[in-house]
C-alpha cells in the first residue's frame, strides 16, 4: 500500500479500524495462537476486550500501544499492521 492510499484509508476512521484488526487477527493465526494466549501475551487483562478489538465489537479498537505491542510481540513492523 502506498501512502496515499494510507492517507484514504485512515480518513475513513471505521474502516482503518477494520483493516488494523483484521492483520492482526490474520497474523495471530499464522503465528498459531489462541485469543486467550495472544491477549494475555500483550498484556490484555481481559479476553473479552481483546476479541471486541479483535474483531470491531462493541466500538473496541486497537489504539497505538495495542499496535506497537503486538507488532513487538510478533516482531514484525508496525506498518504490517496498518498497510
């Protein structure tokens, strides 16, 4: 993707949110874990939470240190989460 179609993407909040959250949940499954091993590998406190984010429930998203802990935890760059 290239950074104007970042720019278009992030201009529709909903579907950015969208978009975050479907990488993540796309590499949470390549790497094999559970929502309940993933989120409390991030710091989670809550499950619950974690899968609302996980897939756009109840108005939870991922913010900026969500997104920077799991692209540390997965090590890959945080641009594979948002791109």
């Amino acid at each position: 993707m290239k950074n104007n179609d970042l720019v278009q993407v992030i201009e529709d909040t909903e579907e950015f949110y969208k978009l975050v959250s479907n990488n993540v949940k796309k590499f949470r499954k390549k790497h094999k874990y559970t929502q309940l091993d993933f989120s409390a590998h991030i710091g989670f406190n809550s499950v619950s939470f974690y899968c609302d984010c996980e897939n756009n429930k109840k108005g939870k998203h991922f913010n900026l240190l969500h997104v920077v802990r799991i692209a540390k935890f997965l090590d890959i760059d945080v641009n594979e989460l948002i791109n």
